[in-house]
C-alpha cells in the first residue's frame, strides 16, 4: 500500500473547550493551541493529536449551523462516522470505561469478526466507532 493510514479529519464545531477536553479526557489525546484561519480572521482551527500520526482538525465557524445539524446513521451524507483504531485490547477496555462514565455510550460490544467495535458519540453529537482487532497483542 502507498498510505500509511489517515493524516486529519476536519469538521466544524461549536464549542472546541469541550469538545478537546472529551477527545482528552477519553483518548488521552492532545489538545493544541487554537488559531485563527481564514481569510476574515473570525474562523479559528484547533489540532487535537489522537494518534501517532492521525489528527482532528477541528473548526469553529461563526453563523455556521452545520455543527448544530444531526441526522440517523446512513443518512449523514458523504461521510457517517468516525473509527477509530484501539493501539490494543487494554487500551479498548480503558477506552470503553471511560465513554460509558461519561454518558457517551452504552458499552455494547460489537463482534464484526475480526474486530470488536464499540460505537459511541462525542460532546458535538458526532457518532465515533473505536475498534480493535480480536487477536491484537
């Protein structure tokens, strides 16, 4: 294969505080500084680093309602949900625990063969999947 795996993911949010401590609190991610972009200087663009080399690139837009819109699943145009990969089985377990104490899923287990998946959704109504592989080590 040519790739290496995914380099960011950018969406639009309302309230980026939150939505970096969720990502932080519950995947030990790291929550960048937050910076102006665009050309009217009133956008800005944080970095939240999820993985080795896998970011979200996440946006606040003013008068922007996309970040406010939510719809069932297949019905969210292009893209759907976000998977994410456990780094192991452990990491999965501490991941699970952890969304369950923040109301952001009902811990179901999901048997896809030959992962497990659990599905979950994050301060801004996004739905997220966090996956690992059965025979991971």
């Amino acid at each position: 294969m040519l790739l290496d795996g995914i380099n960011h993911i950018a969406w639009i949010s309302n309230d980026v505080a939150r939505l970096g401590r969720f990502y932080s609190e519950i995947f030990d991610a790291e929550v960048g500084p937050t910076r102006p972009h665009g050309e009217d200087g009133r956008e800005t663009m944080t970095v939240i680093r999820i993985g080795p080399h896998t970011e979200l690139n996440i946006f606040v837009i003013p008068e922007n309602t996309e970040a406010r819109r939510q719809t069932p699943m297949w019905g969210r145009g292009r893209i759907d949900h976000v998977g994410l990969q456990a780094a192991s089985p452990e990491a999965f377990a501490v991941i699970r625990r952890r969304l369950m104490d923040a109301g952001a899923s009902d811990g179901t287990v999901n048997d896809l063969g030959r992962v497990h998946s659990l599905f979950f959704r994050d301060p801004d109504g996004l739905e997220g999947e966090v996956l690992v592989a059965k025979d991971a080590r």
